[in-house]
C-alpha cells in the first residue's frame, strides 16, 4: 500500500515538474524574518521528504506560524530560501500561484461554506474552476463525481453528504476543510492544530486521517497535544526561538534534555 502512494505521489511531481530525485519536498534554509525588531525566525533550517509525515511542535512564539506564513506567500522573510523540490523557488511566487502549484494549508479553524452541503463544499473546492456560479451550474462528470466520492470516504462524511456543513460538528468541518484541500489535489499540505476542540473520538478519527495521507502526499502538522502527535508522529521538529531546537523520532525529543527544559518542562 505504501509503495502505491509513494509512485502515485511520484507520478504527480513528474506532472507538476517537481523535482524531488534527492529526497526532500520542502526546503527551507538559513531562513530569517524579524518583526518590529523581534527576531520570529533565526537561521532555520528545515526540510521535509516526499511523501513524509512531520509533526512540528514548540511553545508559542516559537516560529511555527511564521513559517507556514512564509511557505504560502503570506510573509516574505528578511533572508534566506525557501523550495519546492529542487527547482522551485517559493519566495518568487503570490499566494495564488503557491496554491496552484500543489502547497495546501489548513487553518486552525475551519473555514467552510455553512448553507452548502458537504458535498457541495467539495465541488466547490474543486481544482477545475473556480468561479463559484459556473461551478455550481456545471454539470460534473463521472470522474468528478467520483473524486468527491472519494474523498468523501477518506474524511467519513459519506453519509453526511447532503447534510449542510453547518450542522456538521466541529471534528467533521476540520475533516470536511482537509476534504476540501484534498479536492485540489494538493503534493504538500501544512496543518494547523488539526485536533483543537475535538473530543478523544474526533482525535483518533484524525489520526487515521492524517496517516493514511501520507506517501500520496506531504503533511506538515503543527499541533499542541503531545499524546496526538505521539499518535502519528514518525519524525517531530522542535522549533525554539524560531530555529529548529531538536529533531528525531517522538521519544528521541521528548528525552531530548534542552526539549525537557524550553518546551515539555517535566
């Protein structure tokens, strides 16, 4: 199963013209963005692979943020680089053009569109137009429709797709939003504290979710709660003072002594 994420991931880089023979996806190096004299992010250095599931965890304050801010185009850094793959430089692109070229993000809160059905917020999410009146008029095809199917599988709200994403609990409109991301197809998703507010089943539901994406696609999760990333951590990032304070394995950072004294402080 892995295998087959990992060469259908291949096979999108190749369409997209991502150059990811080395390895990594993302990176980001010597990195630097202060903000009225405060340093946000210090000389970070940080890269992720193909297909690779990273947890990013450290205090607020800690650069988190700042960084997703920057791979999207939303903040431009005072220095340093910024790829997608070898050969594409971030930093040269807007908002909308990082977005159309496969870099998805999910925000803390879920953003849907609340007077339309679940499966309507997936059509309208759909990578092929995105003017919201022809898309709603649009008849869709086989494929489309299958491609929501899909992914209404993959976030289990097969049977609430008719129901207005509204009524949706809160777990089920951050699924519903991941859905959406998922919708344009995206080589690398950043996602924010995916598990706020949710309860214990929501949590677990999530985790599912998010493993089961990864080798298809990149994931970058930024989370807070430590038992879920222990969950589905295989490789966590400590960031501090926005640089990168400890990286390894889930029990390699929490034994990590500076991890111990700035960040889990036990």
């Amino acid at each position: 199963m892995r295998r087959d994420r990992t060469f259908d991931f291949m096979v999108k880089a190749k369409d997209l013209k991502l150059d990811v023979s080395h390895g990594p996806i993302l990176y980001i190096e010597d990195l630097n963005v202060s903000f009225d004299g405060f340093k946000a992010i210090d000389h970070l250095n940080f890269y992720v692979d193909a297909g690779e599931l990273r947890c990013v965890i450290g205090a607020n304050g800690a650069g988190k943020t700042t960084m997703m801010d920057i791979i999207t185009g939303k903040t431009r850094p005072d220095s340093g680089s910024v790829y997608f793959g070898q050969r594409i430089d971030l930093l040269r692109l807007s908002e909308p053009e990082i977005a159309e070229i496969g870099i998805g993000r999910k925000f803390q809160k879920p953003t849907v569109f609340e007077h339309h059905t679940v499966f309507e917020n997936l059509e309208l999410a759909m990578a092929a137009d995105k003017r919201v009146f022809s898309t709603l008029l649009a008849r869709l095809t086989g494929a489309q429709r299958d491609r929501i199917d899909e992914v209404l599988g993959m976030i289990g709200l097969a049977e609430h797709a008719k129901r207005e994403a509204g009524a949706l609990s809160h777990g089920q409109k951050q699924w519903l939003e991941i859905g959406m991301l998922l919708m344009q197809d995206p080589l690398l998703l950043l996602v924010d504290e995916p598990v706020a507010g949710m309860t214990h089943q929501e949590m677990d539901r999530t985790a599912e979710l998010l493993v089961s994406l990864q080798g298809k696609h990149s994931v970058v999760v930024v989370e807070h709660d430590m038992d879920f990333v222990r969950s589905i951590a295989r490789r966590v990032t400590v960031l501090h003072q926005g640089s990168v304070l400890a990286e390894g394995s889930m029990d390699q950072v929490q034994n990590d002594p500076r991890v111990v004294e700035v960040y889990l402080g036990e």
